[in-house]
C-alpha cells in the first residue's frame, strides 16, 4: 500500500500547496491542535508516529535545466521525478511530472514497477530517440520530456513524512517533512557509483498545506496562532544547492547514475 494505491496508473491533482519552516519544539502543540481538524491519511495510519520515507530521484537535464528554472524563479516551471513510498523493492514506483502555472500546482503521476523506470534510466533508452514508450498517457509525457531534455538522474533526496487530511469534505491536506538528505551523482565514476548520502540542513520542519480552493478557517487560525511566514521550499534545489556548494555533484559525459534501485533505502557513508 502506498498513499497513492488507490489510484489508476494515471492521475492528474490540481492544487495550492503553502509551505512554511516550524521550529521542532512547537510540533506537539500544532499536533494537539490540528487534532480537532484532520486524521492521519489512510496509509500514514499503518506506520509507527504516523510517518514514513519518501524517496525521490529527480531527473535534469546535462545542464541542470530544470533546476535552473526554479533557481531564477521562474512563474511556469516543471520537474521530473520518480518517486517511491517503500524501502521495499518489489512495491511500485511513480512516475511524476510537477508542474507550476503560477500559483496553482499541477501533478501529473503514473504507476509503474521498478523495473520499468530502470529501462527509463538505462542508456538504451536514450539511443533510441525521443518516440514516445508509453504504457499510458502519463507514462508517455513522461518519457518524452526525458528524451526530449537528455535527462539523467541528477539528485536523490529522501525524508520522513508526517501526513493528515482533513476530517471534514474540505479537501485539505497537512504535511511534517525531517530528516532531509541528499545524494548526488560524482562525475567519472560512471558504473561504479556509491550512495552518498548527505543531509541538508533546512530551517526547521517543513509545514505543506494542500488544498484546490481557499483554507478554511482553522487553516488560516493555526498559521495565526503559531506565527508561520510562507516562504519558498524546493527540496530539489535546496538540495541541490547543498550538492553544489561541496562540490559533490558532476555530470558524466555518457553514464550517469544507474541508480532507480537506490530509491529504496537510504545508506549512509562515513
């Protein structure tokens, strides 16, 4: 089971998404208070405090195209990225393009086996042109923008997620991200790559609030309450950034990172 289980293999949401940084001392107090509003989500409840790993490996261009245009800010941008719910190999991955027109966030997803976004990855797939090998709509837009772009794996970043939805009709969706770390592709050591994982420093929690319309009102009282300013989080470029700065990232010239089985799990070195 994932959050997305009962889905199709295609889905499409449209939505807001606020972010905000929390301070970790004020977690118990916004939990006590969000009691009254939201339930864990139907796969957060099966997991121990309600949290669970999200693994993402996002793609990009040779030069860092999409990264650049969330980096300059730019109003309609989009990432690429396969994303896992598991540690465990044998569960499904997804397939996601996130685009944003703006201030609305579109995500376009589709399910497929690990297997299948591994060919996505393998360099036969990039020999053979930009036609489109698709399974389903999702699944062929995907692999399109891939061949189109030249993309490869550019990033891995995985953390643990507190996930609720609102109790009510209102369709409200409240997320606690920690524990972010990356790890990035080292140049030249195409075939023989190792998983570094780093962590990446953030200014508290990350607070997401999802929602298709307007918050409602206890939305609006809790950031009230506890004082929270929105800001901008891209976890792909904070990371990223992160990667850059230490000089721990590299674009191979013909291999990258044959890494989609390095979406489950998290190994740390050193």
């Amino acid at each position: 089971m994932s959050p997305t289980t009962n889905q199709g293999n295609d889905s499409v949401l449209s939505r807001h998404e606020c972010k905000y940084f929390v301070a970790p001392q004020l977690l118990p107090q916004m939990r006590d208070y969000l009691s009254s509003f939201v339930e864990p989500d139907a796969y957060a409840a099966s997991c121990r405090e309600y949290r669970y790993p999200v693994t993402s490996l996002y793609l990009d261009s040779p030069e860092l195209l999409l990264y650049r245009m969330t980096a300059e800010g730019r109003r309609t941008r989009f990432k690429l990225r396969i994303r896992s719910y598991s540690d465990d190999p044998r569960d499904p991955v997804y397939l996601e393009i996130k685009k944003r027109a703006d201030k609305v966030v579109i995500k376009r997803r589709a399910r497929v086996s690990a297997g299948r976004a591994a060919a996505l990855l393998g360099d036969r797939f990039h020999r053979r042109g930009p036609e489109a090998r698709m399974s389903g709509a999702v699944d062929g837009e995907f692999t399109n923008l891939v061949a189109l772009l030249g993309a490869r794996s550019a990033i891995r970043i995985r953390y643990q997620r507190e996930a609720y939805q609102s109790r009510t009709k209102d369709p409200v969706r409240i997320t606690f991200d920690t524990n972010l770390e990356r790890s990035a592709i080292l140049a030249g050591q195409a075939g023989n790559e190792r998983d570094n994982c780093w962590p990446v420093a953030t200014a508290g929690v990350v607070l997401e609030i999802k929602f298709t319309e307007a918050f409602p009102s206890w939305v609006r009282e809790m950031i009230i309450r506890f004082q929270l300013d929105r800001c901008s989080i891209a976890k792909y470029m904070m990371s990223m950034n992160d990667a850059l700065r230490r000089g721990g990232y590299g674009v191979a010239g013909g291999a990258y990172l044959n890494c989609l089985m390095t979406l489950h799990g998290s190994t740390r070195k050193g």
